[in-house]
C-alpha cells in the first residue's frame, strides 16, 4: 500500500490517493482538516469501482454505491445528515432482492 496524502497542522487535507501493489489506485477520497470531505471511491486490483459515495465534514450524505466486480450494482445506500435512510441492494442481474426505509 502507498500513498499520497497531503497535510495541513497536522491533518490530512485535500486529495489522498492510495495505491495496490501492482500500481493501480485502491482509495481516492478528499479529506478538508482532517474530515473526508468530497467524493470518496474504493476499487479492487484491476482498477474496478468497488464503492463510492460523498462525505460532507466526515457524514456521509446522498448515495453510497457498492459494486459487483462486474460493475453491477451491488448496493445503494442513501444518507442524510450522516445517518442512512434508505438502503437497497441487488443481485449481480438486477434484480432487487432488499428495500429498507428508515
């Protein structure tokens, strides 16, 4: 694992970008004092998006995606005020297999 973090008084701030053995990225994500901040995404050692979602001051807010490594939704998972509200995940094909409402 390697990485790329950028520091302000001691606290990671801006992008940070960590890498796979082979080269190819495994997190990117923006951190603002420390926080994450930003666009977050995790991909696997091919270089496949795994998961992503958006952070505001360190809560998570909006859709959080997981993926199959096809590429195929996995799961989404919505957010407001860092807590989740809603949640659906599905099979490899499509198909919806679970829906939750907080």
């Amino acid at each position: 694992l390697r990485l790329q973090p950028n520091f302000h008084e001691g606290r990671l701030h801006g992008a940070l970008t960590s890498y796979h053995n082979n080269g190819l990225a495994e997190i990117r994500a923006e951190y603002w004092n420390g926080k994450l901040n930003g666009h977050f995404a995790v991909y696997d050692r091919s270089g496949n998006l795994r998961k992503e979602g958006i952070f505001n001051m360190g809560e998570q807010i909006g859709g959080h995606l997981s993926y199959y490594p096809t590429g195929e939704l996995a799961r989404c998972e919505t957010y407001t005020d860092g807590k989740s509200v809603s949640c659906e995940e599905f099979m490899e094909d499509g198909t919806l297999i679970a829906s939750s409402n907080s």
